[in-house]
C-alpha cells in the first residue's frame, strides 16, 4: 500500500496578518465552510480507502480559531495510520486545555505555534493578535497537555528588525527546546498591505547575516532543510512529502494537491468553493498535467532544499535525464567554488551554498 499525504485548509482567521497571502479571512459561521469540507473528502473517499495515510497536516489561516469539534470530525473521515504524523497550526492566542485535550484525543501529535518573533513592536508590525507573553503561556500550555513534537514559526527580514532582535527571537526560542523551529524570510506578496505600506526594512546584508546565523545560533539542531531544524526524529514529515515530489492531497478553499504527477489547485473563493460542492462537483479551479521535463524541474528544486541533496539516479530513473551530464560543466564549477557537494550520487549545497541557492537553482534548471 503506497503512502499518501493530506493537507487540509481551514482559512478562518480573527484577523489577518499584514504579510498574508493565503486563502484567509475572518468568518463567524464556520458550519457551511466545514459542511463542504467534509464532501469534498468524501468525494475521494476511492483513494483514501487504498492509500496508507502517514501524515495529516491542518493549515490556515488559523485552524486553531474553529470549533475544535469541526477538527475531531474532518479527521474522522480519514483512515489514519497509527503512526501518522498529524500536525495542527496555531496562533498563540487561540490556544486552550480543553481543545488541545480534544485534539489530543483526535490523534493529533504536532503542534506547530507561529510565535514570529520575541519582540512586540514587530509582532504589532506583523499584525499578529498575540504578544511574546502570550506566546510563552501557549506554549505552557501546550508542554502541560502532553505535546512533545512541537514546531515553533520564526520569521527574519521583518520591518525594523535589527540583527540583535532577530538574535534575541531566536535565542528566545531556543532556551524553550522545542523539538523542531523554522526560520523564514519574509517575502511581500502583491496583494497583502506591506506591499503599498512605507516601511523600512533590514537591507540585504543585513537579511543575509541573519540567515547565515541559524546554525550558529541553533547548535544542537539538526538542519535538514534550508529553512527548517529538528531535534533527532523530528524532521517534520509531512514537509518531507512536498521537498520529495511524494504524493499528497489537499482538501478545503485554495488547497494544492500533487497526486500521480498531476497537480491540481481549488477555487480560493469561498463562494465558488462552496457552490462547486453544493453542485456536486469537486472544487478544482486548475489542473496541471505536467510534463517529464517540468517535473524534471520541480524534483531538483524541491529537492536541493533538503539538506541531504537528491539522489541523481533516482532523478534519472523518475524522469530519464541525467542531471550530472546534462550540466556537467556547471556542476563542476559550482562544486570546485564550494558551493556544491556531489558524494555517492547524491547532490546537495554546502553551508556556503545555501545562502546562495535561489541563484545556482534557477541556473541548474
């Protein structure tokens, strides 16, 4: 039985961060919207019934805002496996005992707190609800109702952050011991408000110090994505599914999925979503049957991020292109500047190349 990942979408939000993008937006009715869900899962109950699902990640918006009794039912419908790595994201502010008792009791065993920061000033910049103090006490909370996989969200590049406040957020973070942090750059999406905001932000060398400083200051973690440390075991699964081109499916408003090398995406609004539901029909807005070539593409960028590398065989088996002759010459370079590392078949950026990745990605592909 081949392994299968689900990601659920749930978009509701008290208020929606200045630097979101995301299908998102604040709704005090959320039965209609959790109503559909759980057709649209039925929907492709043929595949669930046939696949082992071993991971289950609950993204937002801010899944954690809704009736924690919605949650229990979404996860009802899917057969999990009882080694599942199920994750939930949650704002701090929305945290209680008595719902992460319940999902507790719904096999969720991850929870994944977006603190940002340990400033308050940037947190207010952020339009987060939540302040560091707030952060703090879910994560209490969090430890007291038994959760030990816990991933906390960082963010660099943030207006008005010095290298100093980043520092301090980190270091915040890390007396804390999480078993798994992720660090960021903030990037301004054309339809969010910092896109038409007048803020100042860290310039690039700045940025880029912070981003050199991770290792440093999260010794003892284990990088094993670009943007993303663990303890030993807990690498976060489900993210591994994405870096890997393994299948997924993705239920709820704006959701991706990547099944059988076809891509497909639903509608992001809520009106179009929920009506495709009501007329029966699955709510897929775009498919994208992708060609060798493009998943080719997609396969080594996603791959490279893991720190690991990709296999270049498998590369060449999946697709038949062998990367290595295909840009011999450039590989070599890369690898003679110290940029790159290519040991057993396996090719992968060294610490000096992560910082540069983007640039040698887009010239590999």
């Amino acid at each position: 039985m081949m392994n299968l990942g689900v990601y659920i979408h749930i978009p509701f939000c008290i208020k929606k961060c200045n630097y979101c993008d995301f299908a998102s937006f604040p709704l005090n009715d959320h039965s209609e919207y959790f109503k559909m869900l759980k057709k649209e899962i039925l929907m492709y109950s043929d595949i669930l019934k046939t696949k082992k699902i071993d991971t289950v990640f609950i993204g937002g918006g801010t899944p954690t805002v809704a009736d924690y009794k919605y949650i229990g039912e979404i996860l009802s419908l899917i057969n999990l496996d009882k080694e599942c790595e199920v994750t939930i994201e949650a704002n701090p502010k929305t945290l209680t005992k008595e719902k992460l008792r319940a999902y507790k009791d719904y096999g969720i065993n991850r929870i994944s707190i977006g603190m940002q920061s340990a400033n308050d000033n940037e947190l207010k910049i952020l339009g987060r609800i939540h302040n560091h103090y707030d952060f703090l006490k879910s994560y209490e909370i969090v430890t007291d109702c038994g959760f030990s996989n816990i991933n906390v969200d960082t963010m660099f590049g943030i207006p008005y952050q010095t290298f100093d406040s980043f520092s301090y957020t980190m270091d915040e973070v890390k007396k804390l011991n999480p078993a798994h942090i992720s660090s960021y750059s903030l990037i301004i999406e054309e339809n969010t408000p910092f896109f038409t905001m007048d803020l100042s932000y860290p310039d690039e060398d700045v940025e880029r110090r912070m981003f050199e400083s991770l290792d440093e200051i999260l010794s003892g973690y284990n990088r094993y994505e670009i943007s993303n440390f663990s303890k030993p075991g807990y690498e976060c699964k489900h993210n591994l599914k994405y870096w890997s081109m393994e299948d997924y499916l993705g239920f709820g408003l704006g959701a991706h999925s990547f099944f059988e090398n076809k891509r497909w995406s639903n509608h992001s609004d809520l009106d179009s979503y929920i009506l495709s539901l009501k007329m029966a029909k699955k709510p897929i807005f775009e498919e994208n049957k992708e060609d060798n070539k493009e998943l080719y593409k997609d396969y080594i960028i996603t791959g490279l991020r893991k720190i690991d590398g990709i296999k270049t065989d498998d590369l060449k088996d999946r697709y038949g292109i062998d990367l290595i002759k295909e840009k011999d010459k450039l590989i070599k370079e890369y690898i003679d500047s110290g940029y790159m590392k290519f040991n057993n078949n396996t090719l992968s950026f060294t610490k000096k190349g992560i910082s540069v990745s983007n640039h040698i990605l887009s010239n590999l592909i």
